[in-house]
C-alpha cells in the first residue's frame, strides 16, 4: 500500500495495516536533525503521511502559494 492508499483507508473508515505517522519538529530539532543526517530535506528521512504546507512554508523548503494581494493567497 502506498501513503496515500493507508490514508484513504483510515479515511474510509478501514482498519490500516499500519499506523500513518506525520512528525513535525521545532527549528532546534529541525536543525539538529538536518545537521546529523546531513539533508536538509527531513520529509525525505521522515517520509510522512500527510503533508503540512504551512510546515513547509515555514522552513523555507517549498513556495506553493501565490500572494494575490489584499491578505489574499
């Protein structure tokens, strides 16, 4: 099963054949965590179920979002 596919189950309703994870981590753990695996990419090492844009956002990895202007995004 993939990510999604266990997602989709627990939505359902289903039993998963596992428990999906989705772990964040404050900016000191973040850093101590990129430092030791050397990847600044912890989704990559995590490998977590759901993703958090505003997570992501936040640590400056990825820019979905466009600025419309007037408190609009």
């Amino acid at each position: 099963m993939t990510h999604r596919d266990v997602i989709k189950a627990v939505l359902r309703g289903q039993r998963p054949p596992y428990v999906p994870w989705a772990c964040a981590f404050t900016g000191g753990a973040r850093r101590t965590l990129c430092g030791h695996s050397g990847n600044d990419d912890l989704h990559s090492i995590v490998d977590n179920h759901i993703l958090y844009l505003n997570h992501v956002l936040t640590s400056g990895a990825v820019d979905y979002f466009e600025d419309l202007g007037d408190g609009r995004v």
